[in-house]
C-alpha cells in the first residue's frame, strides 16, 4: 500500500512543478477526494448507498470536488485544485489529469446506451480548467482536451479539441510535444487556459504574418524578373 502511495504522488509531481515534497502533495485536495471516492465506491458496490452518499458529501465539503460514489476510476487520476465535478456513470481510465472548474456531465440517457449518462475518459486524457464533457460519449486515449471547451461527441485518441462546441485543431507533426503537456493545449508553443484564446489568436496572426511575408516575397520576385526582361 505504502509503495501504492509512492507512486501515486510521484505520478502527480511528475505532472505538476509546484510540489517541493511529497509530504505537500499530501495536502493536494484533489489527493483527499480521491481516496475518499476509493472509500465511497467500495460502498456503493457493496450497496450502501447511504453511506457511499455520507462519505461523498463529506468529501465534497472538505475538498469542493464532487465525485460520484458510482463513477468508475483508474489509478493515478490527478484533479489540480478542484472544483469539479464528476457524475454517477462517469468512467475515468489511469493517468487521467483534470484541472479547476471541470464537469464529466450527464445527458438524457435515451439519447446513449441505456443507463450510460456520462462521459468515457480513456487512459493519459488531459483535461484543461473549465471544460465541459457531457453525455455518454468516449474521450480517447492521449487526447487533451482545451480550457473552456464543450464535449458533446466523441473525441479520437490523440485529438486537441478547443472551442464551444469543441472541435480539434490541426498540429505540424513537427509541433507535437513528447510526453505530459501542462493545461493539454499547445499551439506554437504550451500555455496557460486563462489565456488560450489570445494565444490562439497570436498563433492565428503569425500565421497571416507568414503568409503576407511570402506573397510580399513573391511579388517582388516577379517585379524584379519583369525589370530584367524589360531591360533585355
């Protein structure tokens, strides 16, 4: 158990440059709502679902994370300060990481498979502050999910979905970063989703820039053979 532990914390300082010990991560909340959701789905299955209730009300007024005693999940989750919140049918894989403000939503169950309200999030998923995964829908392996978005379908492996509704943005191959990406969206370069729009829209304006930059090039080049025609 104790080895159990280790790695757990170590999974999460890997994933967060704040923690100067692992004593400190002790005192992550989102640390104390995961075990405390170990204890209230050990119940739930057992059905004593006023218990499992009991034990997820104390872990939300402690922690300010909601975790439903039902939801299934992997090891390592990692949930950076709080706030969200997670619903009864979720299914959360290992090494998922979700930061502030975040809701894995239910929907009509008619509209899925039956009994099936929330989201999927498979293994290594990054979920940045803010966003919303709603319905029975599959959030695929490695797939990062940007701050503020809105998921109502289902997301392949490896996507980078941005927006309201959410959509995934294309990347140069080139461009893809290798291993944990803080806050999940990189465009140029990683940044923070309190400022992902504005990034988006500087990555945007360099682009143009280029463009502009080659179209200026080419006229000049076609001024400067036409001057040397003229000249011949």
């Amino acid at each position: 158990m104790a080895n159990g532990l280790r790695a757990y914390i170590d999974s999460i300082m890997a994933r967060d440059p704040a923690p100067r010990s692992r004593m400190e991560v002790l005192l992550y909340p989102g640390v104390w709502a995961f075990g405390y959701h170990r204890i209230a789905h050990r119940l739930f299955r057992m059905r004593l679902f006023f218990l499992a209730r009991w034990v997820n009300h104390w872990s939300r007024f402690v922690t300010a994370i909601d975790i439903h005693p039902g939801a299934k999940i992997g090891r390592h989750l990692f949930i950076d300060h709080g706030f969200s919140v997670i619903g009864e049918t979720a299914t959360i894989g290992d090494n998922v990481t979700i930061y502030q403000n975040v809701t894995l939503g239910g929907t009509n169950p008619a509209d899925g498979v039956p009994g099936k309200r929330h989201p999927t999030i498979e293994d290594d998923v990054i979920i940045g502050s803010g966003a919303q995964i709603l319905g029975p829908i599959t959030v695929g392996k490695g797939a990062r999910i940007g701050a503020n978005a809105v998921v109502t379908k289902d997301v392949q492996p490896g996507a980078v979905m941005v927006g309201i509704p959410a959509k995934p943005t294309l990347m140069n191959a080139e461009d893809k970063p290798e291993g944990f990406v803080p806050y999940g969206t990189p465009c140029s370069e990683m940044f923070d989703p309190s400022t992902q729009k504005l990034e988006l829209m500087r990555c945007e304006l360099e682009a143009m820039h280029k463009q502009i930059d080659a179209l200026i090039a080419e006229r000049d080049g076609d001024d400067e053979n036409r001057q040397e025609s003229d000249c011949a």
